[in-house]
C-alpha cells in the first residue's frame, strides 16, 4: 500500500495442518492486491508444557466460551520446518514480502534464511530477552506486540532494542478481543506509544468488523495487521478474523484513508482558477460621482468583477469618480485614489 502504511494479513493460525489451505489462502490474497503476508513459524510443540493447562476462546456464532487444553492446541497448529519452507517460498513466490511471528532460535533463523521484510515479536514474547537479542541480530524491520503489556514492560523492551541498536521497529497497539466492547480498544494509546517511544506504531486489531483498522490508519498507524479467515469454522482466533473476500474492499479503503491525509500542508498555484462564488462589491443603488462610498449604498455579489470583499476596509470614504447604476460592479479605476479627509 501507499503512503508507508502495510497491510499484513494473517493466515498463520487459521489453516492448522493443512498446508493446501494456507497455500490457498496466499493465491487468494495476491489476487486481491496484498504485498506481504503475515505468518508464524510454529514448529515445536515443547514450547507449551504439557499438563491441565486450559486456553480459552470466544465462539462468536454462538456466543460462548470455548476451553481446550493448551498443549493440545498448540499441537494441533505445529508445522515442520519443511512444510512451512514450502509455504512461505510459495508466498515469496508470488512477489509477496514475508512476516513472521517467531517464537525460538530456530524460528528467527529460519525468519533470516527467507530474508522476512518484518519479524514479529508476539506480546507473549514481550519479556524474553533471548528472543528479543536473537531477532534484533536480524535485518527486519521488528514488529513488537504489546498485547497485555504494561507501559513498563513495553518500555523495557524497546530499551533492549536501543541496547542492541535497533531503530527500524513498530510498536504494535494490541487491544482485546470479542466480546471485548469496543470501549476497550483505546486507539488514542497506540498513538501514545508513538509519541513515548518515538516510533512508528501500528494496529493488531482484534476486533470483528474493520472499522478499528479505519480509525488506526487515519490517526497514523503505519502497519495494520488482521486475521483471515477462509471458510467457515470454529477456532482460536476467529472470533475476531475477517472474511478473506473482504480484503479488496479494506485494502482500497486504507489506501483510501491514507492518501487523504495528506502531508498536512497546501499549496496553491498563483494562476489555479479561483472560485467564482467569491464575492465582490457591487453598486447596492444608483451612485453618483463624488459621492462616499459607505454600508448604504454597497453590496456585495459573486463573482467578483472587481474590488474584492475583502478590501472593503479599503475604500471606506472614499469617492466615486463616475456614476455607477444599481447592481453594477465597483471597479478600481471607478473610485477616487485617496479617501476623503
């Protein structure tokens, strides 16, 4: 997209194991205009313990919490490196820039090895400072989540970031998802975290509709991430993702959005045409020479044939030089140079 905002939609939690889909759901986004694709590299399920540990997730169809055990879950999104060599070389393939949420070492050197144009860190990942040093050794932009974090922790993340030199990062705004009310999404702190951190800041949104990505882009995100969903279906995340035939539409109108913010500035050419409902001023009754001009006997009309409105402190006492007939235009070289005494 233009003027430095990037649209990353997200299939990397919503096609599990079936890497058809995901492949599916790369040529669908390219054909609706998306230059970047968003994933992650989920290739090892020892990440999560294994135990009575429970994630839970709102179904919005029916509008009820959904518990699952967490291990359970994350096996059932885990991929091998291999697979998601094939997936993600297809979407390189396709002329697309890669992002990918990483979550190890090998998940940032497999990020490096595919040259990702961003490397996410997830919010959960926001106090893991091995991971934060690993993936600031990368030549990524960073895109660093703050989901559930407080301004405390965020802050000392960025400053771990400063520590390893990084500058080219986004702080993204993570607000909560549904039933969440919209009340909580506070877009007016994704652009404080801006203005804290002196960066550029985004949106992960985790609302249902779009309107949240709207607001984000014309109160100056500069990346807005969304989940895509392709079909129907109940699962970790979709409560909040959008249906992939809506890309087109939300990609033109961040666009949209974006260039009508312009650079804040506006020039006029001196010879641009003027508008013709500019007023001027007009005889208001029949004027005699060497009579005042004054509020009883000005008007003013459009367009302006003569001297403009805005010049009527100019030609207070001052006298005509010829008759003027009613409703005639007041011209310059129709009045007396200096006022009156």
């Amino acid at each position: 997209m233009k003027k430095n905002v990037i649209f990353l939609p997200e299939i990397g939690t919503f096609f599990n194991r079936d890497i058809d889909l995901a492949k599916c759901s790369v040529d669908r986004l390219v054909a609706y205009g998306a230059t970047c694709i968003k994933g992650e590299v989920l290739h090892d399920p020892e990440i999560c313990l294994k135990g009575e540990f429970y994630e839970r997730y709102y179904d919005i169809e029916s509008q009820k919490w959904v518990e699952v055990n967490y291990r359970e879950l994350i096996e059932k999104k885990v991929n091998s490196i291999e697979q998601y060599h094939t997936l993600f070389s297809h979407v390189l393939s396709r002329g697309c820039d890669l992002a990918l949420s990483v979550y190890d070492a090998r998940g940032v050197e497999f990020a490096g090895d595919l040259k990702a144009k961003f490397v996410k860190i997830s919010s959960s990942n926001i106090t893991h400072r091995p991971l934060i040093d690993a993936i600031s050794k990368l030549n990524s932009t960073i895109l660093l989540d703050t989901g559930h974090a407080s301004t405390e922790e965020i802050g000392r993340a960025v400053g771990w970031l400063s520590e390893n030199r990084v500058t080219d990062f986004v702080i993204e705004h993570s607000p909560p998802a549904p039933p969440a009310p919209v009340t909580e999404h506070n877009l007016q702190y994704m652009v404080n975290l801006g203005r804290i951190f002196g960066c550029r800041y985004g949106l992960s949104d985790h609302h249902a509709g779009l309107e949240m990505m709207m607001a984000a882009v014309a109160m100056g995100a500069s990346v807005i991430e969304k989940g895509i969903k392709l079909g129907s279906g109940v699962d970790q995340d979709t409560a909040h993702a959008m249906d992939i035939d809506d890309v087109p539409y939300l990609i033109q109108a961040l666009q949209n959005i974006a260039l009508g913010l312009g650079n804040g500035s506006r020039t006029l050419l001196p010879n641009r045409k003027k508008y013709q409902s500019r007023m001027g001023l007009i005889a208001k009754v029949p004027i005699a020479s060497g009579e005042l001009l004054c509020e009883n006997n000005v008007s003013f009309a459009f367009p302006c044939l003569g001297i403009p409105v805005e010049q009527i402190e100019s030609i207070k006492d001052v006298t005509v030089r010829k008759d003027i007939e009613e409703g005639q235009p007041i011209f310059w070289h129709d009045i007396s140079i200096f006022p009156q005494p």
